[in-house]
C-alpha cells in the first residue's frame, strides 16, 4: 500500500499528486512545486490553513488527472501531529474524489523539514486514513486507496523505505484492531474472537496457546470465571509468544481485557450504556495489534501477549452482588458491582502471570472505568504506574504517537476505599469518586513486585464520529502507542 520511489518529473504517471502547503513557509525546493503551491497559497479561500484541501485539475493532455493541495497551518504549529493530519486530510480527499493510486511529495525546502519525526508523522497520516471498515456494508461509496507512492530524491531512498516498511508495520496492525473493536457482538463471542485473534497472530509467526474453562479452573482464575458464569459463550485465555533465537534476556508482558460483550451482569446497564459496548474488548485488540507490530519489527526482547476472553451477561447462573470468589493469587474478592468486571479478569491474568512468566515489565490495557473518561475526555488515556521513569516514557510515547497517555496517581491511601469486612477486597470502591484510580489500585494488588502499568483507554478506544485519520467506530488507540513506548524503552536500554 505505501511504496517508496525515486522521483525527478512532476508528470511522470497518470496520478494524482500531493503537494503540502504552509501559512506562512515554502515547504518546497523545486521551482514548480514551490510557484504552485505559493500561487495556491494565496488564495483567501485556501491559504495553507491547517486540514484544508484545495483541488487543482490539470489542463487535458496533462498525465496527472489533478493536484490535491493539503494545507499543515502556520510554521510555528508544524509539527508531526500537524502532518499527521495534513496527510490524513489529502488522503481522504483522494478516497473521496474515488482515486486508486497517489503520489506524495514530502517537503524538501530545508533539512528540518525532513527531520525524522516530522516524516514518520506524514507516513502515519497517509496510512492511517487510508481504511474503511465496510464489510457490513452491501456497498461502500468510499473505498481505500490501492497505492500510496512517496516520491523522492535517490538519496533519501534507503532510508525513507524503512521508514515507510515500519509504519506500514505498524499502522496496518492499527487497522486490524480498528476493525476487530468494530465487529458487531453476536459475531464476536469469545471463542470467535479468539479464533479472529489468534489467526492473525499465527499468520506474523508468533506461537499461540488457548486455554479453556477447564483449564482455567484447574489454574485457579476463580475471579474470571465469575465474570464468564453468566453466558454460554466459553470464557478462553488467549497467549501469544514472541522468543526470537538470540533474544536478550527481558521479558515483557502485555495484557488485554477481552469483554466482547458487556451488558453490566446483574447489576445492567442502561440501554444508552449498553449501544457501544461491543467496544469492551478494545484493549485485547490494542494489545494483539501491537504484538502483531512487535512480531513485524522483530524486537530483541521476548514477550508474552495474554488476552482473558469473556462475555458478560446476566441470567440465572450469572454472579451476584455479594459474591466473594477467589483469584488466583489466592486473594478473596467481594463483588459488589457486576458491572465491574475487566478488574476481575484482569486481576487473574496479572496475577497468574507475575508467578509464572516473572516478566521485567508487565503492561495492562483495557476500557476499564467511566470515571477516566470523565477525567480526561474522549481523546487521552491515563497511565497509572509507580515507575517514574515508565511513567515519562509513557507520556513520552504518548505525544510522539499523538496517543496521549496522561500520567495518572496512585495514592496508596485510597486503598482503604476497598477494603471489605468480608473479603480481602471488594472490586469497587466505598465511594464513587477517584474511581479509575481505585480501579487502578485493585489490579495493583495482582502484580506482585513486577514492574507494572496500567492504561485505562476507555475514551479513546471507540469514535463516535470520525476524527482526522479515523472513521467513527473503533479506533485501535495503543497499537501504536505500546509499540513506540517499547520500542523506546528497547533503544534506550530501559527494559
């Protein structure tokens, strides 16, 4: 889909081109390139304002059909999010002009324009906008662009391939987990998912490994099986292994609340609340995505990807407020929200996982609580770890992938809020404020003495409308932001 070639001619190929325009910057070299898009530019109805498209058809008898100038805004705003989106915006209106193949011309006009942030952003922009998820749909008006060219100097060749080979990578894996969030329920029960997830990740090379209700009792994931006890959909715990030959001795965990359907249990939901909650496996498929993007780029490091696979649903075998079971690392849990759910398969996975892998660094994520989304909006995660320097890298990884993840407390004094009489635990809080915090809290008391984070994607994990590079529906938010944090965390030998 993305493709790299040496380019010296501007009406070379029968296709569309896109040129990127400034407010206020030549972004090009080329005296053709540069007239243009100044004469462009000065249009009152263009002007290079950030997002905006202007449309240039060629004279007949010209190769190339159109131009299609996208506008990045004012230089002192260009940065690689401002491509991401200028990208984004050309790509789309290509779809929609019902294009198949376009060139892209990236910015030339001085070295800093091709500084490799400001790049990798574009490439992002071109990739992640060109999806659409329509396999429901008897016919799509829109369809994505076959080819993406990036056209550019011999010189830079080598190296924008690369470029261009890992952000495919990892920006298709995002497409994959966009579609998987947005796959209606009834063809996504647990053992559906699972086989949707698992195929895929057999098709990277990575090993695989189911584990069924009866395994699962026999380990002791008691916490789990309540969750599952109220559909006939079996629960499964879905691993995935990545273990190149000379891997370096770390070994990462991640983890992925897999709810394919939650209806709250007993304790329902409202109708309103219940629309969108095809969406409450969001976190299995970020954590598959980025495995898969992890096995394309062939990190040092091993990993293990553990995806606990339910479904939640009330009915005469359901769990009940009042319910106290065990998890596996032997702690009792009082129930007192069935709708409180992803924490408890959660807490077995964690738990089984600090015992039998002993990874270096555990990394949970999951549409965990409402109250997260309250706090920071639909458009940021909350990270909450106890690691200072996990916890920069995260926000760091969090701004360079424009998935934001805002650094959240865990104030051990809150965890008062879940102390039971009758339990070790209660799975929510006393009070109904600081709830992603003492949700964050529980699963702590899973994770032993590894080194852990949790990432609470409830916003950001379902569009209701469409924003720059994504469709309204599922939006594969962590794929690329766990990839970035550990491909980081890998360069800077911080594992």
């Amino acid at each position: 889909m993305l493709a790299v070639h040496p380019y010296p001619s501007i009406t070379e190929k029968p296709y569309t081109r896109i040129l990127f325009v400034c407010e206020d910057k030549p972004l090009y070299k080329d005296g053709d390139k540069a007239t243009l898009c100044e004469k462009i530019r000065n249009l009152p109805e263009f002007g290079g304002r950030a997002e905006k498209i202007y449309f240039l058809s060629m004279p007949e008898g010209m190769p190339s059909p159109r131009v299609i100038l996208a506008g990045v805004g004012k230089k002192e705003d260009l940065n690689a999010e401002s491509f991401r989106r200028a990208a984004a915006a050309a790509v789309k209106a290509a779809m929609e002009a019902k294009e198949e193949v376009m060139g892209v011309f990236l910015p030339d006009a001085e070295k800093s324009l091709l500084e490799n942030h400001l790049v990798k952003g574009l490439l992002e922009g071109l990739v992640l906008a060109n999806y659409r998820f329509d396999a429901y749909k008897k016919e799509s008006e829109i369809k994505a662009l076959q080819e993406i060219l990036i056209l550019t100097d011999t010189a830079s060749l080598r190296h924008l391939t690369a470029m261009a080979a890992e952000v495919q990578a990892v920006c298709t894996a995002t497409h994959l987990a966009r579609s998987w969030v947005s796959i209606p329920p009834n063809d996504k029960r647990p053992q559906a998912l699972a086989d949707m997830l698992e195929k895929a990740a057999v098709n990277e090379g990575l090993a695989t490994r189911r584990m069924g209700r009866k395994e699962l009792t026999q380990l002791g994931f008691g916490a789990m099986l309540a969750v599952a006890q109220g559909s006939d959909a079996e629960p499964c715990l879905l691993t995935l292994h990545y273990n190149p030959e000379k891997a370096a001795d770390k070994t990462v965990a991640l983890v992925g609340k897999g709810v394919t359907f939650d209806s709250g249990g007993l304790d329902l939901k409202p109708p309103a609340g219940m629309e969108g909650m095809k969406m409450d496996m969001a976190g299995a498929a970020a954590v598959t995505g980025a495995a898969i993007a992890l096995a394309r780029t062939r990190p040092s490091f091993r990993f293990i990807a553990a995806i606990p696979i339910v479904e939640n649903m009330p009915s005469a075998t359901a769990y009940r407020p009042g319910d106290v079971f065990r998890a596996y690392n032997g702690k009792s849990i009082e129930v007192m929200n069935t709708d409180a759910e992803g924490r408890l398969i959660l807490a077995d996975t964690l738990a089984w996982l600090a015992e039998v892998e002993k990874p270096d660094l555990m990394i949970d994520m999951a549409t965990l609580t409402g109250a997260c989304m309250v706090a920071l909006g639909e458009d940021m995660a909350g990270g909450f770890t106890e690691d200072s320097t996990l916890a920069q890298a995260l926000a760091k990884a969090g701004e360079a992938t424009f998935e934001r993840c805002w650094p959240m407390p865990l104030p051990r004094d809150y965890k008062k809020l879940l102390k039971s009489e009758l339990a070790d635990l209660r799975n929510v809080s006393t009070t109904r404020n600081g709830g992603a915090i003492t949700a964050a809290l529980f699963l702590q008391e899973f994770t032993g003495k590894t080194r852990w984070a949790h990432i609470d994607i409830a916003g950001p994990a379902y569009l209701s409308k469409a924003s720059a590079y994504c469709p309204a529906g599922g939006s594969g938010f962590g794929v690329r932001l766990l990839h970035g944090l550990l491909t980081d965390l890998e360069e800077t030998k911080m594992l």
